[in-house]
C-alpha cells in the first residue's frame, strides 16, 4: 500500500482503470469467451437438430399420404394365399375374362411358378377361339385386368370354319 500512497490522484485513477480494464480482459478470456464458445456451440446443434426435425416432419406428412397411396396397390404385391390359391385365382380371372369376351377356351394349362430374384412369375399357356374382334377384345381385357395379367407370347391360327384360334402364354408378377 505504501506505493499506491505515494501515487498522485491521476496517476492512481490510472492505476485503477488499466488494472480494471486488465481484470476485464482476463475475466473475458478465462470466463466469457468460453461461455460464448459454449454458446455458439449449442446454438449450431439447435439448428441441426431442428433441421433435422423439419425434415421428420415433412417425412411424416409424405407418409399419410404414401400409406394411403400404397392401400391402393397392396393387392398387387402381396400373395393372397399360396401358389395353388394364386395359380387357381389367375385361372378365374382368365375364364371370365373369355366368358366375357364370347371366345372359348379350348384349353388352359397353368405352369409351375418361377422364383426370380425378388419376384415371382406365375403362367398359364391358353388356347382360345373365336372371331377376330373377340379374341381383340380378350387380349384388351386381359391387359386391363384388376391382377395385372399380361399377354407374354401370342400366336394366332386362321381355322378352316372361319374362326381364328389363339395360344397365349399369361403371366402375373407378385413381388414377394
């Protein structure tokens, strides 16, 4: 203290400011910087994360609507039974489309399914006969069939009384 005494009044407002301006840098360095650091830091991960929670928000909408979007074609990709329920569903769907398009189906022999990769193939070999605008009319309905069915193979026959005759090779995908 005896220093300090000796000081003149500026000289010792001085002292008192730089040593308070020094007891303010250090308290700055040693406690605010790194609170502001801290700060800084938890603000950024606040905005991830609320990014990241308007993105789960979004998704979440998308998912309503998707959902109700993949009710609509749940019966196409899932097997309603076995491969004899599947195989005995496709051979309806293929009767009544021919009852419905005046051809006669001559013969149907369904084929074994064949597993490929993610999917499997069902097939049926038909012989159908009837005019030319019937058997037209068959091909369109099969296309247009509620299990997706399609004509893979098409080979068509003129008979001798006038009629056309046809051997379809049908087939149906289920993904599994």
């Amino acid at each position: 203290m005896d220093f300090f005494s000796k000081l003149a009044k500026k000289e010792r407002i001085g002292l008192f400011i730089a040593s308070t301006v020094v007891l303010l840098a250090f308290a700055d360095r040693l406690v605010v910087s790194p609170i502001r650091g801290v700060i800084r830091q938890l603000n950024r991960e606040i905005e991830m994360r609320e990014e990241e929670l308007r993105r789960d928000i979004m998704s979440l909408n998308e998912k309503k609507a998707i959902s109700k979007e993949y009710e609509k074609y749940t019966q196409y990709v899932t097997k309603a039974g076995s491969d004899e329920e599947e195989v005995a569903k496709i051979l309806a769907e293929i009767e009544e489309i021919a009852r419905k398009s005046n051809v006669n189906l001559v013969d149907i022999t369904p084929q074994a399914p064949k597993e490929i990769d993610f999917y499997r193939e069902y097939a049926a070999e038909i012989e159908i006969e009837g005019q030319t605008s019937s058997i037209v009319s068959f091909l369109y309905r099969l296309s247009n069939s509620t299990l997706l069915l399609r004509a893979q193979k098409l080979r068509i026959n003129l008979k001798a009384s006038g009629s056309v005759g046809a051997f379809v090779l049908v087939t149906k995908i289920l993904i599994t």
